[in-house]
C-alpha cells in the first residue's frame, strides 16, 4: 500500500528568497518571461529520464518551489548540449539556469547520493590546481577509486583498450607556471568568499 | 548676434500677456508620479501667469469649461496646458482656446505624460524636469501670435492599394456612395489572401461564395476604376491633392478586347499545363499565357514571358493569335505604361505576407515533402484547387495522421515576436476540414489556444467534441528519425505535453505548419513612396491605437486590414469601412484646414543672398529681381522650417515656430 | 603558409591522441603551420563549468590571456574547448561582474585580458580559410565508395554557430563529399551524443551514443566522423557495452573528419593514427578497397 | 558623499519621428534618463546652429537633436541639412571651448522608441562623464549667438 502523500501547495511552500535569487543568475535574466511552452524540454535528449522537465524546473524555481526543484534529478541530467538554450523562444538560456541550480544544490548538499559530481569537481580541482592540465587516466582512475570500483572493473575491457592503443596514459601533463595557476585559483576562490 | 538685443526673458513679461497655466492630472497617470500641486504654484509665480490651476482631467468638459470660464473672467490672452502629447490631444484645447474667445494659437501645450510621468520614477526629478518645461512654454507663449488654420480643398477620388478584402470592401462602400475610386492591384486579379481560402471561421461558410460576388461587383462598378497587375511608383502633394504616379505592367492582352473566353490558353501549344501556378502556391500547373483562378477578376487572360516561347526564342506557331483572331486581343508588343492620377485621400490595403517556413529548419519544410503550409493546405482543401479538394499527400496516399503546429513565426524572439492573432482560428478550422475529408486522427500542437472572437470560444468546444487531439507544448522539431515500429516512414513530431509533464513523440503522415502573419517584405518601399511610418514589427503605424486606428501620421492616407497588423476577415471588414468613413468625411466636408506653420520672409531683412531658395525642397521660393529679395509662395510651403535655419539675416521666419519662441524656450528648460 | 595558435585541450593528449596526429599531419599536408600555445592550461571544461563556473572562467581566461599575445587566430580543435573559450569571452564581454573577478584573478597570476583572441575550429578553418577548392586540388586517395554518416555533435554549433548553421551544419559535409565520399543524409547530426554523462550516468550516456549509431547504421553508415575527441571517445568506447545490452546494435569505426581527410590526401596510417582505434577502420576500408598508405 | 553631477541637456525632436519615438517610450512605459528636455520642431531641418549655441550659453551641458533616418524624411531631405549644418558646427564648437561630444545627432523613427531611451540614457552619461561645461566657454557661445 503506498504512502498518501500531499501535493498542494500553502503560499508558505514559497521560498521567496529562492525565487529571488533565480532571476538574478547569469542566463536567467529572462526567466520571469517564459511562456511554459515546453520548447526546452521537447529540445532536450535528456529529458526523456527526466522527473521534472526543464520547463517545469523553470517554472517551480521562479515560484520559489526549492525543495522540488533542488531535489529534482533532471538538474544532473543535463549534458550541456546547448539545445534548450538555442531554441528558447524567449532566448532564456536555459543551460545556464541548469548550472546555477547545480551549483545551488551542492552548496545545500542537495544532490543525490550516487553521484559522483561533487567528488569529480574536487578531483578535477585538485589535478587541476596541481598540474594544469588534466591527465584524463589518472583523474578517470581516481574517480573510479573515490566511487565505486565495481563500475571500475565494469570498464576494465575499455582502460585495457585504451592502454593498447596509447590513449590511456599516467604520465602527468603539467605546465610551468603553476604557481601562477595557484594564485589565479586563489583569486577566484577569495573573489567567491568576498561574495558571499 | 540677432538677439543679443531683445533677450526673451525680458519681452516676454512685458506685461501684455496674461497666461492661464492648467495642469491635467490624468487620473493619476500624471499625478502619480509628477506633484501636480508643487507644479501649479510653481508656475503661478512665472512671470505673466494669471490664473494657475491643477484638474483631473483637463480634456474632460469640465476641463475645457475651466479655461474657457478664466479667458472670460480673467481676460486671459495665453493659454498653456500640461498634459498628453500635443498629438493627442493639441486640437481638443486649441478648440477651447477658440471656444473662449481666444484666437487658438494663442495656446500651446506640454506633454508631461508621454515625456515625463510615463518615463521617469523619482517624483523629484520627474517634477523638476515638468517645471523646467513648462516655463519654457510660458515664455514661448508670449511670442505667439494669432494666426488662421489654412483650408485645403479635396479632391473628390480615392486611391486604394492592394485589391484584397480590405480594398474591395473599402473601394465598394464608397463607389456606392458615388466616390470615385482607382482601386490598384499588384497581382493578375483582386481577391488577395481571401480567395485562396477554401472555409472562413467560425461560420465555416466557403470563402469564394462570399468574396466572388464582391469581386464582380468592384469590376461592374461605375465608380470603381480597376486597374490590376499594377504599382504606385510615385506619389507628390498632400492631403486633398495627391498627384500619383501608377505604373501599369504589360499582360501582354488588351485588357478591353480580352473576353476571357479562354480559346487562347486551350490554344497554346503546350498541350498541358506545366510551370507552378503562383495562386495554388506551385502545388498545381498553368500555362505561359493563363488566367490564375477561375473567378479572377478581371477575367482577362496574361501571358509570362518567363515561360512563353514566343519570348523565349520569338519562335512559336502563335496558335494562341490564331486562337484569338476576332478579336485580336493579343499583343507581344504591349509596353509598360505609367498612368497619373490626381486624388484627395488615399487608403493602404496592402496586406500581408506568411511567414516563410524554411527560416525554422527543424520543422522540415522544403526537406520533408509532406510538410505543408496552412495557405498550401488550404488550396489542398479547397474544391476549385489543384486536387480539386482530395487532401493527398505528394505520392497520392491519404493521410492517416495528422499535425497541425502552431505558432510557426510567432511568439518566438528568433524569428517574429508577435502573437499572429488568426492562426489559432484558422488551425482549428482546417483540423475540422481535414478531419471532415479524410477522417484522419489530427493532433494540435499549441501554446496557448486564443479564440476571443465572437463565436470562436463555441467553436473551439466543437472541435473537442469532435474528438481532436490538443497537446499544449510548442513542437520541437519534425523529423523521419524513428525510433519505433510504428514511427517508421512517418514524420514524427517531437513535443514536450506540457499538460502531462512529459515529452511525446507523435508520428503523423502529413504536417500543416501555421505560420504566422508579417508585414510585407516591401513594406518599407511602400512606407517610404507614401511617407507614412511603419511599427517594429513591419507593419504599418496607426496614428493612435485606440482613438485614431485606420488614420496615419500623414493627413489623408488611411490604413485598411493586415498591413496595419494581423486580423481576422470581420475587423479586417470593420477597419475598411472605417476608412472608407473617413475619406468620405474629409471629401463631404470638402476641404481640410492644415497647420499654419508655413514660413515667410521679412523683405526689409532679406539681403537676397538665395541661401534659403537652394534649401527649399517644394520649390516654394523664387527671387524676386526686381526687389532683389526671395519671395515665398505660401501655398507650395509644408512648414518644415528648413529655410528659416539656415537664413543668415533672420529674414526668414516660421509660423508657430519662429525663432523668438524657440529662443524662448530654449532658455526655459534651462533657466 | 598561414599559421594558427593552437590550443589542443587535455583530451589531445589523451584519448584524442589520434585526433592531434591526424590534425597535425593534414595540416603539414595543407601547408598550415600550427604554434601550440605556449604553457596552455586546461580550458575548464563544461562538466567543470557546471559546478564551478566562476574558476571554469578564470582558467580558460589564462589561455585566452596567453593566445592575446600572438595576433594569430588560436584553434580548438576540442568542441569542448572551443565552447569554454568562446563562451569565456562573450560572457567576460556580457557580464561585468564577471569581468571584474576574471580580470582580478588573472591579475594575481601575472596576466591581462583583452579579449581580442580569435577562437576558431579546425573545421571552420579548412573550410573557409584553406577552402574546398585547394583541398580537392591535393586529395589523391579519394575515399569513393565510402559511406560516412557526418556528424558535428553539440558544441562547436551550440550555443555559438559562428561559422556554420545551429541546426543544420554542412561544413563538414562538403569536406567529406571534396575527399570524395558519399556523404549519409544523417538527420541526427548535431544530437547530444551524451558524452559529459557517461563518466557519471553511464546508462544514460550510452542510451545517447545508442541512438546515434543504430541511426547512422539504419541509414548504411560505413563510418560515423566526428569533430570532437569527447564524442569520438563516447561513441566508439563503449560499443561493446552496448553490443551486449542492444541485440540490434552493429558496431561502428568512429573517425575524426581530419583521418578522412588524412586518408583522402594519401597520408601514410601511422601519422593518422588509425591505429588507436578501438572500433578497428581497416576491415570496412578494405571492403571499399581503400588502404591506407 | 558628494551628489554626482546631473546634466542638463536640451533635445530638439522632429515632429515626425523622434518626438514620436518618445511618444512611444511614453505609452510602453520605458524608463529613461529625466535630463533630456525636448523642444519639438517640424523638421530636424529647422534646427538653427544659433539655437544650439544659444542653448550652450544658457547652460545645456549637451544639445541632442533627434530626426528621421536618411531617405525617410517627412519634408523630403531636412535631415540632411540637419546633418551638414551639425557637422559644420562640430568643428566649429572647440573654439568655443566646447567639446564636440556634447552635441549629437541621431536619427530615430516613430517606431524606436527602444532605441530613443537607450540613447538618451547613453548620452546623459557621456555628457555626465565629460562634466559641466567649462564656465568659461559659454560665454564664447554667447558671442556667436
């Protein structure tokens, strides 16, 4: 017997600061003029496993629906394709918003278990920060170890491939300057904390 | 150096005049951001101000009663008023001003709404920017003088370009009120968009019964000169006389021998038709010499030379001349002529144009061959079109599926913003008809579904009880990539169900694209030749939304139907009428009374230097040798004021606006 | 002999490997001379762009940076990259409090940014500026015969078509029909192969590139060619995978356009690399009895 | 904290198209920059260079004339003589210590009225940018006014 669970809404379901902070990201500008016409969604390769559709995000995020909209799997989903963001009849770019609900779902720890992404993100960080170029092998070894190692073994007939043919490299790629790199990263993370 | 004697300050509180200064809060359109009280007293210590008063709605009776009241009682000689845009409202307070006694230049106005509460938020600011204009405009007033409105008389005839409902309709309400009127059609025939149709909405009733009566009416008219296949290339004068210019392109048939009797076209040696027809939209064939529909109006056939062998290689047998030997109707040699005319008023029935589907390339039009236009689905449809009204599609099987897509071209900032206003209507008119001849399942595919005409709401309720399928999401693109048995060999349609809240993927067999309306794609040519001003979007510009619809901003040229902006066959119907009102308001009356802000020349100043002659676009000054000064002819002078610019002895001066009392005002806003 | 910036992304030196060889060599073959930015670093990448878009900015800013200094067009033969630089300076342009932290960041690394790098796709560049003509004039090994399904991917026409159409591209098409080939009518051509998703949903991913080659086989692809190192990668990495999960799946040689084009101008395997295929080339290629040098 | 300096500037409009274009910002409830202040003429042809020195003189800090794009002129071709005469002036206007950026010409038709608030709006902060004209220099306009 499943659960009963209530779906309507009380004016004190808004998160009106939520709703606020949406208009204001970078892409979003437009957000308050979009006509629900479901272009984004209809657009999307991925909305095809989606729980809420870009549209319905767009819509649930300007009305201040944070639970539903942080807690929506369809944020994860999107592969930067583009496609919404070129098709928007009122020119919303729509991948921007993606972007901006990931990044306010991780701040919230908002994501959902399985992912890896914000494992990835520090990965990549790290290789990053160190070296300044990513070592796919290495970063993908990585992940797979911080993850779990059964998708690892799942892949071992493709790493073994790409040892064979010589995409698989571990030798670092590293630029000079990497103290330089340091301190623009740097800059960027205290520029975020004057921010916020 | 001209007025470093006479500084405008000190003339204009020498205490001859005696202003009244009112304030109109415009409800609180005005008041809600401007302190129409802080205005009212400020101005009533400006030099010369007698009466200062703030009202709610000054152009309300009341209003007008206000300052016809203070002329008397308070002998007022200057009248100013801030409100609305002189364009609104000028003549209601000038006839006031008369009303009262006053000449009515002795009056003039501030816009403090369009220009400043409508503009600005910061009531400090916007208040501050109000005062300095309206004492600019007392210290202008002063230098006004009494002046006579110059009356114009009308010429009698009409123009109307473009011969579709609008023109017809225009052109019959006034021929039958004994108008002349030249009704000039760009195309072979009138009839326009309107005759393409196959049903008109929501009354379903066949769009040819209608209009086809009409059309023989306009072409039987007394009153009606038509000429078809034909251009306005050039247009002088203004209101009451335009002299036009109307060029006439070779049919290369003698439109009065021509009984259109078609032996010629039987005649000619293509057996069979083989080049696309321009009325069926290229989905039916015609002749190098054809008429293009059968109740083209006027029924004379015309030849193309493009496709015609006589003018490809001068070598054909001529069986159509053979044809036509009687009569000799025909002609290889028919020339282009230019015709002039000279008429009082003038109404643009130009139309519009669809927009072209190939510019959104998902939706497969011009790649998919069952990807239709409404207008192609309409000739498809209609029972006199190529398919003689059998839908099929291009390999002759009939179609199983339908999808109807709205909103192609509008509602979209990368092609056409604007709501198209028709295609909702006439997208569930042909998914009825479709419906109703092939019995196929028809899917539409919209944003939103707008029917506020009459009866259009009950007609939208018919085609849910008729069983069509609505999916509210606007379509994403049409495609032959099947991902399913059943999608195979269809066009499948990819569409987010906004009303579900999930994507779908429809197959159909045939895909009818609504397109929307624009402005044709010479419309700026037009605009230009009768200098009148289009909207953003293309179309052209009424003179005021709401109080001045079918009038443009050139007196005497009126606007009729879709070239003023999407509409439907009844207000397209209603706004002729209209216009046609107006003309004939302007010819009964007989004359016009137009601004008198024409220029003149003080001789004693004039140093006949021929400056201001050269700059005179209307040829309205001439030297005069004997006086050794320019002389200005008033009747040939618009009032632009060029030559008063560029006088360098002040010699030249405009009415209403001569340099004392731009001087004035100059100095007003900045003081 | 014009000469490029050229900017390979950490992927050309990884799995793209063939990517920069085949590139290099049509390029020497072409007389193009390409300078590799000095001390590049990696361009942000869209998946990190995601998560951290301000650092994503400021990273693809240093190369921009770098690039400023040499008045040379910089190429990104990445579609990734080439995103990321491109939407860097646009949005650097666009948006000025991100003008403000991006240039402040560069500041502290010792650099300026004036935003005056010409970012341009190898595609875009034989195409336009070496031209059809001149490469059909060197092609000696023309590929007849050879089916190839085209296809462009998402990001070097999304959202920034700067040389070629949003929804339906054909530079790539006429450099496949100029090689010779008979170029497959592909109405999926610029679909998101899912690559950013298969490291971290790979069901989901390999869904996508599932799509893309049942498509291009159904439609008698010999071969798929891509313009971009993540979807070369997505699309020929997992086809095993997908062999054992779609009963109807036919495996796919997935070649860079730039390998075709090396093959047509009769460029020996090796500086190809034809070699580092998974999905081997070879077998179809003999079968239209093409070989490589 | 010192109030930031806000010009004056005077607008002489064509009847025909800016002051319409204004109009129109008017009814779309556009929001722009209050320090414009429109005197309407016929014509961007009736523009007298005297009438602008005249408005230099008595303190505009900017002179903006607005008339109709070239080929759409209601008389024909003032917008051309406006052209030429603003031209001329420009060269004319340093010897009156007057820098050539505060007077601008724009054409602007009846249906831009996007385009009349944006620039009005970039005007206003270039004349802001440039500062009160210089005291000494009006007087030099007067001279020739």
């Amino acid at each position: 017997m499943t659960a009963i669970k209530q779906m309507m809404k009380y004016e004190a379901d808004r998160d009106k600061e939520f709703a606020h902070w949406v208009t204001g990201v970078v892409g979003a500008e437009k957000i308050r003029q979009c006509i629900q016409c479901g272009m984004c969604s209809a657009t999307c390769p991925l909305s095809i496993y989606m729980d809420y559709t870009p549209r319905r995000l767009i819509h649930l995020a300007r009305e201040g629906f944070k639970q539903e909209v942080l807690g929506s799997f369809a944020i994860w989903l999107c592969a930067s394709c583009y496609s919404c963001t070129v098709e928007c009849p009122k020119q919303i770019k729509v991948t921007d918003v993606m972007y901006a609900l990931k990044r306010r779902a991780i701040q919230e720890g908002a994501y959902p278990k399985r992912l890896p992404i914000p494992v990835l993100a520090r990965e990549f960080y790290k290789m990053v920060r160190g070296h300044g170029r990513i070592t796919e092998g290495r970063l993908v070894f990585n992940l797979f170890l911080k993850t779990n190692l059964l998708k690892m073994l799942g892949m071992t007939r493709l790493g073994l491939g790409l040892l064979r043919t010589g995409r698989f490299s571990f030798f670092k790629e590293s630029i000079k300057h990497r103290k330089e790199l340091g301190a623009l990263l740097d800059a960027v993370k205290s520029s975020k904390e004057v921010a916020a | 150096m001209r007025l470093e004697s006479e500084n405008p300050l000190t003339l204009s509180n020498n205490g001859s005049s005696r202003i009244g200064f009112y304030v109109c809060h415009c409800g609180t359109n005005i008041a809600g951001v401007v302190d129409v009280q802080a205005l009212a007293e400020y101005a009533a210590k400006l030099p010369g101000v007698v009466v200062s008063r703030e009202y709610k709605y000054m152009c309300s009776d009341p209003g007008q009663e206000l300052i016809q009241q203070d002329i008397k009682g308070n002998r007022l000689n200057r009248i100013v008023v801030a409100s609305c845009s002189p364009h609104l409202h000028e003549q209601t307070f000038r006839t006031a001003t008369a009303k009262g006694g006053l000449n009515p230049f002795y009056f003039h106005m501030v816009n403090i709404r369009e220009h400043v509460s409508w503009v600005h938020e910061d009531r400090t600011r916007a208040t501050q920017k109000a005062k300095a204009l309206v004492r600019a405009a007392i210290q202008r007033v002063s230098f006004h003088k009494p002046l006579e409105r110059k009356r114009v008389p009308i010429h009698p005839d009409v123009l109307i370009l473009g011969g579709g409902i609008a023109g017809i309709h225009a052109a019959l309400t006034m021929a039958d009120a004994g108008k002349h009127v030249y009704l000039v059609e760009r195309d072979p025939t009138i009839g326009g968009h309107m005759a393409k149709f196959d049903k008109t909405f929501p009354t379903l009733d066949c769009a040819a019964c209608i209009l086809t009566p009409k059309m023989s009416m306009v072409r039987a008219h007394p009153n009606i000169t038509l000429w078809t296949y034909s251009e306005v290339t050039h247009v002088e004068g203004y209101v009451g006389n335009f002299k036009v210019k109307v060029k006439r392109k070779p049919r290369y048939i003698h439109e009065e021998l021509c009984t259109g009797c078609l032996a010629c076209v039987d005649a000619c040696v293509y057996k069979d038709a083989r080049y696309p027809d321009e009325f069926n939209l290229g989905l039916g064939k015609r002749k190098p010499i054809y008429i293009p529909f059968a109740q083209a109006t006027p029924l004379v056939v015309l030849i193309d030379p493009e496709t015609c062998i006589q003018f490809k290689s001068g070598k054909c047998k001529k069986t159509c001349v053979e044809a036509c030997a009687e009569r000799r109707a025909i002609d290889f040699e028919q020339r282009e002529e230019t015709k002039e005319i000279e008429v009082g008023t003038i109404i643009l029935s130009t139309g519009f144009q669809v927009f072209d589907a190939k510019r959104i390339p998902n939706y497969g039009y011009g790649i998919y061959p069952n990807v239709y236009t409404a207008l192609e689905i309409e000739r498809l449809i209609n029972a006199s079109g190529p398919t003689a009204g059998e839908v099929v599609l291009r390999d002759g099987r009939k179609p199983q599926t339908v999808g109807i897509i709205h909103c192609v071209g509008s509602r979209d900032e990368n092609t056409n913003r604007w709501c198209s206003r028709v295609c909702c209507m006439y997208s569930l008119k042909l998914a009825h008809l479709l419906k109703e001849h092939t019995g196929a399942e028809v899917y539409n595919f919209y944003i939103d579904i707008r029917t506020p005409g009459k009866g259009f709401e009950e007609f939208y309720d018919r085609l849910l009880k008729e069983g069509v399928h609505f999916i509210r999401g606007r379509v994403a693109e049409v495609t032959d990539w099947a991902m399913t048995p059943d999608e195979e060999g269809k066009l499948v349609i990819r569409a987010e169900d906004t009303l579900a809240g999930f994507v779908r993927r429809v197959p159909v067999d045939l895909v009818v694209l609504s397109v929307g309306l624009e402005g044709h794609a010479d419309a700026e040519d037009v605009r230009r030749t009768f200098n009148i001003t289009c909207s953003t979007e293309g179309f052209f510009l009424e003179r005021h939304p709401k109080l001045a619809p079918v009038d443009t901003f050139t007196d005497g040229i009126f606007l009729a139907g879709c070239c003023q902006g999407p509409k439907d066959i009844p207000d397209t119907v209603a706004q002729a009428g209209a216009a046609a009102a107006q003309c004939m308001a302007l010819i009964d009356r007989g004359y016009m009374e137009i601004e008198p802000n024409t220029a003149w020349i003080e001789e004693e100043l004039c140093s006949g230097c021929h400056v201001c002659i050269a700059m005179c676009p209307y040829t309205a000054i001439h030297f005069d040798a004997q006086k050794k000064v320019a002389v200005l002819n008033e009747a040939l002078c618009k009032g632009c004021g060029t030559c008063v610019a560029a006088c360098p002895s002040g010699a030249a001066q405009q009415n209403l606006f001569r340099d004392e009392q731009l001087f004035a005002e100059v100095e007003g806003v900045l003081v | 002999m014009t000469t490029y910036s050229y900017y390979p992304g950490c992927s050309l030196k990884g799995t793209g490997k063939a990517y920069e060889e085949s590139l290099l060599a049509v390029c020497g073959a072409l007389g193009v001379e390409l300078k590799e930015l000095e001390d590049w670093n990696c361009c942000g990448a869209t998946a990190y762009m995601a998560v951290e878009e301000l650092s994503a900015f400021a990273l693809a800013g240093r190369n921009l940076a770098l690039a400023e200094q040499d008045p040379v067009d910089l190429l990104a033969p990445c579609s990734a990259c080439y995103l990321v630089l491109n939407k860097t300076q646009r949005y650097v342009a666009e948006y000025p409090e991100i003008r403000q932290k991006v240039e402040q960041a560069l500041k502290a690394a010792g650099l300026t940014y004036r935003g005056t790098a010409k970012i341009r796709h190898p595609l875009d560049v034989l195409v336009n500026d070496i031209g059809l003509k001149a490469i059909s004039g060197k092609i000696t090994k023309p590929l007849r015969g050879l089916r190839v399904v085209p296809y462009y991917g998402c990001q070097i026409v999304r959202p920034y078509a700067t040389f070629d159409s949003q929804t339906h591209p054909v530079a790539m098409d006429q450099l496949l029909k100029a090689t010779g080939a008979e170029v497959v009518k592909y109405p999926l051509k610029t679909r998101c192969c899912g690559g950013s998703q298969t490291g971290t949903l790979p069901e989901v991913g390999l869904r996508l590139a599932y799509i893309l080659l049942k498509e291009a086989h159904k439609r008698g692809g010999d071969v798929l060619a891509t313009v971009c190192p993540l979807c070369q990668f997505n699309l020929e990495g997992y086809q095993d995978k997908l062999a054992s999960e779609y009963d109807d799946f036919v495996p796919m040689p997935v070649l860079y356009f730039t390998q075709l084009l090396g093959l047509a101008l009769g460029l020996p395997a090796k500086q190809l690399g034809l070699r580092r295929s998974l999905v081997p080339s070879e077998p179809i290629l003999a079968r239209r009895n093409l070989h490589a040098a | 904290m010192n109030k930031r300096f806000d010009p004056s500037i005077v607008g002489f409009f064509c009847n025909w198209c800016t002051y319409l274009a204004a109009d129109l910002a008017g009814t779309s409830r556009m929001k722009y920059a209050p320090n414009v202040r429109v005197v309407r003429t016929m014509c961007s042809g009736r523009v007298d260079p005297q009438m602008i020195l005249w408005a230099f003189r008595h303190g505009a800090d900017g002179v903006l004339i607005g008339g109709c794009h070239p080929g759409d002129c209601h008389y024909q071709e003032g917008n051309y003589k406006a052209l030429r005469r603003i031209t001329l002036l420009r060269t004319m206007l340093p010897q009156f210590g007057i820098e050539p950026e505060r007077l601008r010409l724009e054409w602007i038709s009846a249906s831009e009225g996007e385009r009349l608030r944006d620039v009005v709006n970039e005007f206003t902060e270039q004349i802001r940018r440039l500062g009160p004209l210089r005291k000494e220099a009006a007087p030099k306009a007067a001279m020739a006014a």
